[in-house]
C-alpha cells in the first residue's frame, strides 16, 4: 500500500497546477506566432563579400579566447577598438548638445582639454580647431580612416562567426558579449570625427563615419539582444549629432542628403526594440530553467544580488524550494511579458507599451521584490527595465523622424530655393509621407522661423503638444530628462542654441508641477526663462541626474 503524506500530496497538487498553467502559457506563444528558441530568431546569414562586420580590422572581435577576452587575436582586434577613444574621454559630453540644446561644440574649451590630456601638444589658432582636432585624431588613430573608408562598399553587417554559428552556453545568462563596449568606444570616436569633419567642411568624410556608426549598430541588432539594441540606440541618437551639423552647416548637396536619408532610413528602432524583447522573453525563461536545475540552491539568491555560500541555511531553504515555484514563475514571465509588452507592441508600436505601464506595475503588484505572489519575483526583476529602454526607444525614433524631415527640407530648398510651407509639400518627390510623431501618431509638427531656419517638433512624454517649447529645467542636462516620464515638454529639432540654464541650490515647479513643452529640433532660440532665487525642492527633492547617453 503507498501511503502519500499531506506534504507529499500538496507538493504533486502544486506541480499539477504549474504544470497547467505554463502549458497554458505555451499554447499563448504558439497562438501569438512567438518562440522559446533564441535560434528561431536569428536572420538569415549575410554573404561575406556584403557583410561590413567581415572585414580583418572587426572578424573575430565577438568571441573570446582560451577563457580570456584579452587574448589572442580576438582581444587585441577588441584592444585597437577601445584605444579610439584613448584621450578623448572627457570631451564627449560637451559634443553631444546639438539636438537636444542647439549648441554647436565650444572647440577652444575642447581643444585646451585635449592639451590637458596631452591629447595634443599645442593649441591651434583661432578657427583652426576643428581642422586641428580632425588631423589629430586621425594620426593618432589610423583605424578609425581604415573603418570609415571602407563603409561605402557595404551595406549591411553581421558578426563573424555569428551567434548562429556558435555554441550558446545551456544557461544564456552566461552569454558573453566582449565586443559591446570596443563597438560602444569605436562608434564614440567615429562620432567625434564626424563632427570635426562637418564642421571643417569635410561632408564625405563625416558622412562615411555615419554610415560606419550605422552598419556597426546593424551587426548589434542582427542578434535578440536587449543589451544589443540599447547599445544600437546609444550609437544612433549620438550618431544623429552628426547629421545635425551637416544639416545646420548646410554641407551636403542634393546626392549627400539622398545618401544621408538612406542611411536613416536603414535604422529601425521599435523593430529592434521588438526583436530585443523576444529575446528577453526566451532568455527570462531559460534563466528560470538555471534556477530549477541549480544543485547547490542559490541562484535565487545570486539573482538577488546576494552572496550565500554553500552550507548556509539559505542554501539549503534554495534546494527546498519545490519545483513547481519555478514553472509558476515561469508562467507568470511569460503571461506579464507578452500582456505588458508583446502584445501592445503588436497592437499600437512603442508608444502602446509606455502607456499602459501602470497596469504593468499593478499587475507586477505594489509591494516589494520578495512580497507575495512569489512566482512574479523574476517579472519584478526585470520587467520595468523594459519600460526604460521602450521610453528610450521612443525618443531615439521621434528624433530619426525629425532628422529625415530635415533632409527632405534641406533637399527641398536645393530645388526651389525656399523652405516649404507645409511638410505635405515634400511628398512625394522628398518624401513617401509625412512620418508620424511616434506619440500622438500624428505628422510631425513643422514651422519656419524668424531667422530663416526652422524647427520640427514631436509631443513629449506628457503626449501634450507645446509649440516646440523644450522645457530642461534646472541643470542643463538634456539627456537626464528628456525621455524621462515626468518631462513636460516638447522634443524639437532646432540649430539656434536653447539658452543655458543656471542651477540654483533650492528650486520647486510653478503650481501644476513641472512646466509645459515638447520634443523639437528647431533652428530658433527658446526664450531665456528667468529662475528666481530663494525657492525651495519639490517634495523629495530634485531627481538625481543620470549619467548623460553620450557617455
């Protein structure tokens, strides 16, 4: 006769009611046309005679070597991609202002800096900073002509070997991605050259550095990576930089701004961000596999961030939790997951997933990471880092629909000598349509300005459209607001510089909280706004500021 104790008999209860529940789970995905396979997502192989990322200088930089990512040939490629940027690390955020702010660079501060750095040995003279700074950076880093020259023989790019032909590790949270920050530190040097180019008058080299930006951000996205795409996005926005300044010092002729908006065209943000959440539903999953499968108990506190050695009491409460936790856990990743963000993905784009994140929260549920239900503790984890990288995501695509606008403006003016009235104009000899403000899904806001320029606009975060206005608040830091959910502004395109800002000690909002604008890239001056003294933190105090996206 078997005898089945209560503990027994609750624990088959469990693991018959897991087991439900995430073969419920399975059959969503297989209804939704969605994947447990991170290999079912893979493209199709690029041919190596088309593929940039094939060429000695790059081959080989994703992989790693005898256990070691600094040896071999693999870690020296990686070595000569980080030295791009050897010297010039304290420049970069004061070249990253020109969407955001309208500010050209300050190259006589930029050029006393690099003689700090010993970057340089002499300071050149006045209006020779911009020849001086590219002449500097291209002897010293011969690499970064090699990379930029060849970039007009290709037009896609792929990693060698790709993830498709390697071996995954059982568990992908020990997939390994050496290259990320040489690609991160190559495309930053890439970007600083550019912008000393466009503003020297050197518009085909600037705009091969934009076009070797892009396909190394396309080897990113080739593979479902969440870490990939944020890295895309970082080369991107910062790459747009490049675009505004040979926009605003109006280099390029009619072929240069054609071939300009065929790069932009090529860079699909909510597509890889889409791809990127794929691949984190599959790598979520499999991580809950690691969990359920660990000897010695204490990958959940690992995950945790907490360190337990083997032989502490909370090692062994790991071993004891049952198995039916993790498939519960690995049914309630799947079903916030797609309810959260596939599905509004598929349903109405980024903007979709951004909107509806306070059901994501009330689902997630109020309390802490540990609080009950437990089996939702991996979706608290990491399910509102998704909503970071998809507010993210969002102000990188208003900012690309702003910039090929303003090629198709720029091109317009070659041809008939004066700026549209209407965007309706550019269509369809500049343009298929007027793209839509990825918010509010209406076409972009347009207007010429008093200086012969003019601004082109998105509504902000707030989805309230403010005339353009770009409204940073204290500390004249654009990127630790902008795509920020408590921004009440507009994000413009602009080329005359917003006026800086001062950062006084004690500051709280006007009545109604923060003030009212837009996302707008514009060409005239926001208004200078006068900050009185003596006014004090809202409740909690100011924000923290975040470490800007140019970094």
């Amino acid at each position: 006769m078997i005898t089945v104790t209560p503990v027994a008999a609750l624990y088959l209860y469990l693991d018959w009611r897991a087991e439900k529940r995430w073969s419920e789970s399975v059959a969503m995905l297989k209804r939704e046309g969605e994947t447990l396979s991170l290999m079912d997502l893979m493209p199709p192989r690029l041919p190596e005679s088309e593929n940039f990322a094939a060429l000695p200088e790059l081959r080989g930089i994703n992989i790693i070597e005898e256990g070691d990512d600094k040896k071999g040939a693999s870690g020296a490629k990686r070595q000569a991609l980080l030295d791009l940027m050897s010297g010039l690390e304290k420049i970069t955020p004061r070249m990253y202002q020109g969407i955001t702010l309208g500010r050209s660079p300050d190259w006589s501060e930029i050029m006393a800096e690099l003689k700090t750095a010993s970057f340089i040995t002499d300071l050149p003279p006045m209006g020779k900073e911009t020849e001086a700074f590219k002449f500097a950076i291209e002897t010293r880093n011969p690499l970064l002509k090699v990379l930029s020259e060849a970039s007009s023989s290709y037009q896609d790019a792929e990693w060698v070997p790709a993830m498709r032909d390697q071996i995954l590790p059982k568990h992908l949270a020990a997939l390994h991605v050496p290259h990320y920050n040489a690609i991160k530190m190559t495309c930053q040097a890439l970007n600083l050259h550019a912008i000393a180019a466009a503003e020297s008058g050197k518009a085909s080299a600037a705009l091969d550095d934009y076009r070797t930006i892009s396909l190394l951000s396309k080897a990113l996205v080739r593979e479902p990576l969440m870490t990939g795409h944020l890295l895309s996005l970082l080369n991107n926005r910062n790459g747009l930089e490049i675009v505004w300044c040979l926009l605003k010092q109006r280099r390029l002729q009619e072929s240069g701004l054609a071939d300009l908006h065929a790069v932009l065209s090529t860079f699909r943000p909510e597509q890889s961000f889409q791809l990127g959440l794929r691949g984190e539903l599959i790598t979520g999953v499999n991580n809950l596999d690691a969990l359920a499968t660990d000897p010695d108990g204490n990958g959940l506190y690992a995950l945790a961030g907490m360190n337990v050695k083997n032989g502490d009491i909370r090692s062994w409460i790991g071993r004891a939790v049952p198995d039916s936790f993790f498939t519960e856990s690995r049914a309630a990743f799947v079903e916030l997951h797609m309810d959260h963000f596939m599905l509004p993905m598929k349903r109405g784009g980024t903007w979709d997933v951004v909107r509806q994140k306070d059901t994501l929260f009330e689902a997630l549920g109020r309390g802490g990471l540990y609080d009950p239900p437990f089996e939702r503790f991996l979706a608290r984890l990491f399910l509102p880092l998704f909503i970071t990288a998809a507010e993210r995501t969002l102000h990188v695509e208003a900012m690309r629909q702003q910039a090929i606008v303003a090629c198709a403006l720029e091109r317009f003016l070659i041809a008939n000598g004066r700026y549209p009235e209407h965007l309706d104009e550019l269509v369809p000899q500049f343009l298929a349509s007027v793209p839509l403000d990825p918010v509010d899904q209406l076409p972009l806001r347009y207007r010429q300005g008093d200086s012969g320029r003019y601004r082109i606009w998105c509504v902000g975060m707030d989805g309230v459209d403010n005339d353009g206005q770009v409204n940073l608040g204290p500390g004249d830091n654009p990127e630790s607001i902008l795509s920020k959910p408590h921004y009440q502004g507009d994000w413009t395109w602009q080329y005359d510089p917003v006026p800086h800002l001062p950062t006084p000690s004690r500051l709280s909002p006007p009545l109604g909280g923060l003030p009212q604008g837009d996302w707008t890239w514009q060409y005239d001056p926001a208004p200078q706004l006068q900050i009185p003294s003596g006014l004090s933190p809202p409740l909690g105090g100011l924000p923290p500021p975040s470490e800007p996206l140019g970094n």
